[in-house]
C-alpha cells in the first residue's frame, strides 16, 4: 500500500514556486533607489534629497505612490513648511515628483505623490480633464 502511494507522488507534477509579489514590489523600489543615487542625487539640494527619501519610504505598494502629509514632511525632515513647500516645488520642476491627488484640509485627506528616480523615468500618469470622448457612462 505504501508503495502505491508513494508511486502516485512520484508522478505528480512538482510546481516551482512562482515569485510573489512582494519580491517584484521589493525590486522596483530597489531599482527606483538605485537609479536615485547612481544618476539624480548629485544634482538635488539637501532639502529635496530629505523630501524625496521621505516619499520613498512611505511608498504604497508597486504603484510608486506615497501618501504624505505637509506636516509629516516637516516633521520627519526638520525643516519649516516654506522650505518643504519649496523643496516639493523644486522636485515637481525637476520631473521627480508629481501630485496624483490634492489633499483636502477639511476631510483631513493628504496628498498623494508619485515619484520618479530620474527624469528619464516614464510612468503612466493620470490626465487631468475627465473622461475621454469615446467612454460611456456607466
């Protein structure tokens, strides 16, 4: 009987373990840093470094988005809100950062940024504008 079983699972197709997500998630944000500090750091002043780590570490998932409060931002960075608003202005010149969503005060919502390693870094922004002709209401 035992023979019998252990017969079966000989012919039994042994499946190799498929990556998981979370490694595909871990190595974008590895390549996303990599690139950061190969190719775009020597050109950022100190205050847009502080910001750009902040958003990186507070990435959401494989989407490259960072949800962050101003406050957070001047907390973890040290720094008053004039100079993260400037920091945050110069990296959105810059091509390295971008809002997806404007924060609201008043429902206490907070941006929610999308970054950029470098400026040759091509992601598939929202538009703004609404739908699109062709699309129908649902």
């Amino acid at each position: 009987m035992a023979t019998m079983l252990e017969n079966q699972a000989k012919e039994l197709p042994v499946e190799k373990p498929k990556k998981t997500s979370q490694n595909k998630i871990s190595s974008i944000r590895y390549k996303c840093h990599r690139d950061f500090i190969d190719i775009t750091m020597r050109t950022l002043t100190p205050i847009e470094k502080d910001i750009w780590f902040i958003l990186w570490d507070k990435l959401d998932g494989s989407s490259m988005t960072s949800r962050v409060a101003i406050q957070t931002l001047m907390k973890l960075a040290n720094k008053s809100k004039t100079n993260i608003l400037k920091g945050l202005s110069a990296l959105k010149n810059k091509k390295l950062v971008f809002i997806v969503k404007q924060g609201n005060s008043i429902t206490h919502e907070c941006n929610v940024y999308k970054i950029c390693a470098t400026t040759e870094e091509k992601y598939d922004l929202p538009k703004k504008g609404g739908r699109k002709k062709n699309e129908k209401n649902l």
